[in-house]
C-alpha cells in the first residue's frame, strides 16, 4: 500500500521513523507501524469465504455459502491468542464478508481484550445502526468498505451508484465514532469516470479512499497504460486536495513513480519521500505481512495464494513465520539480493521490490521481474 497523500505532506519524518525502528508492535504509534520493522507480521485473516454478494471481479475467492471446513470458533479464538502472543501489529479481517459470520463479535471482542489492532473489511450491505454500535464496542477503530458488491449494477460497475447506497452504513459507523473509508477498482470499464467518483466520495464526507486496478487476464502492456494512466490522475487530485488521503494498492513502483514526478519540481521533498520508502520497504508479502485463510492456510501475502506455508491447526504461527527453514521465506526478508531481470537491475529495487506473487505466477519464480510494472527502462535505470 502507498499512501500518496501522507508522503506529499510529509507527516512523518525519515528521522520520526528511525526511533521506531526495530521496536515491538506495541511500542509504536499506529500511523509509522508500516515502517517500523517490527518483528511479527501483520496478519490478513480471510475468516470466511461466505460472501452475500458473488462479483464478477472478486479476487477474494467468496462464495455465497460457507465452505464446511472453516475455522471452528473454538480455532479462530485460539488463533487470535497465538497472534497476541508474538504481538503482531495488526490484523485486517476480511473475507469473503467477515460479518456474516454468527460469531464475528465474540472473535473480534476477544482480539481487542488481547490487545491486539483490528480493521474490517467490509461490503457494507450488513452495517447497520446497530452494526455499527457492536463495531465500535468490539474495539475496532476502521472500516475499510469495499465498493465492489454495491457496485454492480446489471452486469456493470457503477461506482457512483454504488456509492450512493453505502451512505447510510458510512454514517451509522461515523455515528458510532469508527473510521472509514472506500476502497474502490478502477478498470477500462470506469477509468474515465474516476473524476466523478472522487467527487462523490467527497460529497459523501469521506476523509480516505484506497485504489485498486482491475487485472483480469487482460494484457500486461493495457494494464500498465491504464496503471500509468489511473496513478497520474490520483498524483494530480492528491496534490490539490492535501485534506484527502489518498492510497493505491498491488503495485509499490507507485511510489517510485510518486516520487520521480515530486523530484522535477521539488527535490528535497523527493529526497524526504525516498528516506520514508525506503523504511517501508517495499513489498512486504511473507516478511512483514502473511494472509491466513478460512482453513488456517498461511499464505505469503493476500493475493498470493499459490503457495501455502503451513497451516495454525498443524502448527503454531509463530512456528510458520520464523521458520529458519523455509527458504523462500528467508530469501523474502532480504529480498533485494534475489531479484532477477528487470527488478533485479532496477535502481530503486529497495523502494518497491517487485512483486513476487505476480512474478510467481507468471515465470514460476517469486524473484523473477514484476510483469505489471509500468515504469520505463530510463525511469528504473537513470537517477
Ligand atoms: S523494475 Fe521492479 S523493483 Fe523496479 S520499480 Fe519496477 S517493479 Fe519495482
Ligand atoms: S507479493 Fe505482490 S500482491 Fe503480495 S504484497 Fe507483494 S506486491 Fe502486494
């Protein structure tokens, strides 16, 4: 995730960030976590895939029933008691959609008494009134509301229309005092409508919203076009709208290329931008981040599901995590010295480090060059 909007401002500090640095999860405020190299990785927990919505994109593998063998209650709680016991820094639930489980509040009650941090992911569709109050006492403190399920509309994706029907639940949490924000896909299908879409969820008093791209199977050199395209755009807006946080997800050359376009106009901003990329280090899948699954599957990041590193039911996360053993884990914490083709001769391989799920899938080899990276050879080669 690249927070366009906090690295324009300069929240945070190269220097702010270094006294957090190698410190525990509890011992670091909320906002510099991504930095911080705290030593657990966050969790991403699908905790179900029931979903009351079966999208067209979903990259979440959902289904509208629960599949029979998904963490029992019983697992889930002991689940969260070993994540409490390494400290890990946070834990983004999501599912499929995390509220149609009957058990949703007693996991999340118990995960807030461990004293552990959690966001939601969301649809939306169940948030009500009364929602939103068990959301808020269960301690969590944001809801991430994904657009795409109100989005769909007659086989298309209208974002605005979407939008418009997540109002109520998005006052019903402010009301309550938690935080949200959309995370919305742009894809071919609703580029050239992102104007009015930013314009909506302004209208509808959000403060954040997240970018995602629709990949699909559609051809590396259209994706990257539009990536550039999509990234221009939110680099505009987030430049004239410092209020707005504004945050892309997939690719971490988006910072590279935030970056690069500060730097013509303002080079000590840029110089500040690279210090603070380079403490969040890229690509985090299996070092700073792994994603478990409703069946207790250890994934190295959410959308890497082609390789599963264990299971919490045969063995202990923190068993999983640091194994001294695993050897794609190992070369993933040091994961710069690995990199082949393009990635590996890239100048700010440090700052992005590719990203190692689309690479696996496409060559087989978790190091080989990221195909969606859309910077040009000069922008990766010449400083
Ligand atoms: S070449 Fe690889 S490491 Fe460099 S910016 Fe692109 S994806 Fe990132
Ligand atoms: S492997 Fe790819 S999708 Fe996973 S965290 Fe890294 S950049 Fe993101």
């Amino acid at each position: 995730m690249i927070n366009f909007s906090r690295l324009l401002k300069v929240r945070e500090t190269a220097l702010d960030v270094k006294k957090h640095h190698n410190k525990r999860a509890d011992e670091v405020p909320k906002h510099l976590i991504r930095y911080a190299n705290v030593k657990a990785p966050m969790v991403a927990w699908n905790i179900t895939r029931k979903c009351n919505f079966s999208c067209d994109i979903c990259h979440l593998d959902s289904a509208l029933e629960a599949e029979s063998d998904e963490l029992t209650t019983q697992e889930a709680l002991e689940f969260i008691d070993q994540m409490a016991s390494i400290k890990v820094p946070m834990i983004s639930v999501y599912g499929g959609e995390p509220l149609t489980r009957d058990d949703f509040f007693i996991l999340a009650g118990h995960a807030h008494n461990k004293g552990l941090r959690v966001i939601l992911s969301s649809n939306a569709v169940l948030i009500t009134e009364d929602t939103a109050r068990e959301i808020a006492e269960s301690g969590i403190s944001y809801v991430g509301i994904d657009m795409d399920g109100f989005s769909q509309i007659g086989g298309v994706m209208d974002v605005v229309a979407g939008l418009e029907k997540a109002l109520p639940a998005m006052k019903y949490l402010r009301d309550a005092g938690v935080g949200c924000g959309v995370r919305i896909t742009i894809g071919d299908f609703n580029l050239s409508e992102m104007p009015s879409i930013v314009k909506t969820i302004e209208k509808a008093g959000l403060k954040r919203f997240a970018v995602c791209q629709h990949f699909g199977d559609r051809a590396w050199k259209t994706v990257k076009e539009e990536r550039r395209e999509i990234i221009d755009f939110l680099i505009d807006y987030a430049m004239k709208n410092p209020e707005m946080e504004v945050v892309t997800e997939q690719l971490y050359d988006d910072g590279v290329y935030l970056m690069q376009r500060v730097a013509e106009r303002e080079p000590e901003l840029a110089a500040e931008m690279e210090k603070l990329l380079a403490r969040q280090g890229g690509c985090p899948a299996g070092d700073r981040i792994v994603n478990v699954d409703y069946r207790g599957n250890v994934h190295l990041c959410p959308y890497w599901k082609s390789r599963t590193i264990g299971n919490i039911r045969e063995q202990k996360l923190s068993d999983i995590c640091f194994d001294k053993g695993n050897e794609v884990l190992i070369k993933l914490s040091d994961k710069t010295q690995y990199l082949k083709g393009r990635c590996g001769r890239c100048m700010y391989k440090h700052l992005c480090r590719g990203c190692g799920a689309r690479a696996d899938e496409m060559c087989g080899d978790p190091f080989a060059a990221d195909p969606a990276c859309y910077l040009t050879e000069e922008e990766i080669t010449v400083a």
